[in-house]
C-alpha cells in the first residue's frame, strides 16, 4: 500500500529532526513524505531541507498560511498546500504533526489494520507525554478516538468525507463523517507514540472561544454541547474553560455562523453522540 504523509510544520526546530528521524526508520519505508514549512522563522526550513537532500521521497513546501498560531484552520491549510504537490496513486494519506517520535513498526502496524478490515476507515495510535522523566498517556486521549497530531486515512474514507475542515473541531468531524459513511475507527493500544510538545499550549488567545464556536458548528445542540465542555474541561484542568466553550457556542449561534456539517449529518452526529455517552453511563 501506498502511504503518503504531510508534516505541516511551524517553528518546529527542536522536534522536526527526531520526527523525520523516526519516519526514515520505519519497518515500513513511507512512499512520499511532503513537509510543509508554515511561515517559520527559525530553522525549521534549513534542517528540513538537510532531509530532502538525503531521502528521494522527502519533499518541502513553504507557505504563509497565518503567522498566528490559531488552532484547526492553520494546520488544515498548511496541509491542504502539501496535499496540493501530491498525485493520486496513495492507499493510505496521513497526516502527523512535526513534533513526535514514531516507534519503529508504526506505519506497518498501521497498514496492517487497513489491509485486516476492509471496512476500517482510520487508523491511529496513542500519544504519549513526558512527565517526570516518564512517559505517560497524554490525558485528553479517548480509547475511541485518533488525535489531530496522527491521523492516517484509508484513501477512500478520506474522499467520502471530503477531506479535512479547515476550522477548529476538523479531527473530531473526520471521525464522525467516517462513522456516518459506514467507516470503522480503528485505535491500537500498543502503538505509543511520543509527543515531544502538549498540545495546544502555543493556540493564540484569540482563540479561547473557538472549541464552543466549534461545538455549535458541528451541530451538537446545547446539551451535548455542555457535557462535552465540562468534560474537556476537565481533562485540561481548567473548569474556567467551560464558560469559554459555551460563550463560544452561543456567540456563533447568535451570528449564524456557517455548519460544517449538512442537517442530515448533524442528525446523525446527535445521535451517535447520545449513544456513545449512554453506553458509557451504563
């Protein structure tokens, strides 16, 4: 199987290297590997570029999607201008970040899920964090769910759902597209992969009201809309977040804002989401 991945990087020059590192040394070589360098301005370019030289299927691109750090919409961009260099010949389209460290057998294990069921739409591991000279399950990790930093895509999946959304909440959309195709999402345990940076501690604070703006957009309603911002909240530690997350709802409810998702998905997504928590409380 084929298997193309596009590295959207920002500033990454203490991490790109030990990713690349990782990727060159799977089990399982990848066929193309486009990093896209977002408007760096440190040497982020210059040590891509040492890989690109080396490794005939490393490619760069350089682009200036945004200089601010907003989550969803930047990231998607950047991806969307590597994605653009690439043909049509791959099985399996990932898309990782520039900051973790991939065990050796992961794209092997991961192929090897999409050639198991051919029903499997997405396949992904877990990330891990370093805490105290330990590396431990970073904490707003769901066993059902892949992370936006290592998302892998069987070809036809990814065309069912159109691709990503260039907005904030695009990694739990994908998922619940999937689902609504008749995709399976496939998780391995075993696959611990490190994530050299936590996620999100760089956003810009503009976008504090994103995550709500992202819930209404996503068509969850009010009450999925409240559970799910207590719970993520939570996760992060921070109970403060809720209000955030729900000014954000109702600041995008009251300007219209635009849905990512049809009123047939979004009717699908309610429920699927009211019988994942039932199933959780039961």
């Amino acid at each position: 199987m084929n298997i193309y991945i596009i590295i959207p990087a920002h500033n990454e020059e203490r991490f790109i290297a030990k990713t690349l590192d990782s990727l060159t040394s799977q089990t399982l070589i990848p066929t193309k590997i486009v990093v896209v360098n977002d408007h760096s301005t440190d040497n982020t370019k210059g040590i891509i570029n040492e890989y690109v030289n080396t490794y005939d299927y490393i490619s760069i691109v350089d682009t200036y999607t945004s200089k601010n750090h907003m989550p969803g919409s930047k990231v998607i961009n950047a991806f969307y201008e590597g994605f653009k260099t690439l043909d049509t010949n791959y099985d399996i389209i990932c898309k990782f970040d520039a900051d973790l460290v991939f065990p050796p057998n992961y794209l092997a294990k991961i192929t090897h899920h999409f050639q198991e069921n051919d029903k499997t739409g997405m396949v992904g591991g877990f990330c891990y964090i370093e805490k105290n000279k330990k590396w431990v399950l970073e904490n707003l990790t769901s066993k059902d769910h892949i992370r936006g930093a290592l998302k892998a895509y069987r070809k036809t999946c990814f065309e069912d759902i159109k691709g990503l959304k260039p907005a904030m909440g695009w990694d739990t959309i994908d998922e619940l597209l999937a689902q609504y195709h008749n995709w399976e999402i496939k998780t391995d345990d075993t696959l611990h992969v490190k994530h050299l940076k936590p996620t999100g501690n760089k956003y810009n604070p503009k976008a504090k009201y994103k995550q709500g703006e992202a819930f209404y957009r996503m068509r969850y309603g009010f009450w999925i809309t409240l559970i799910a911002s207590v719970k993520l909240a939570l996760l992060k530690k921070q109970p403060s977040l809720i209000n955030n997350y729900l000014t954000g709802y109702y600041k995008a409810k009251a300007k219209k804002e635009t849905f990512l998702v049809s009123q047939k998905e979004g009717n699908f997504i309610r429920k699927l989401r009211w019988k994942k928590m039932k199933k959780k409380l039961l």
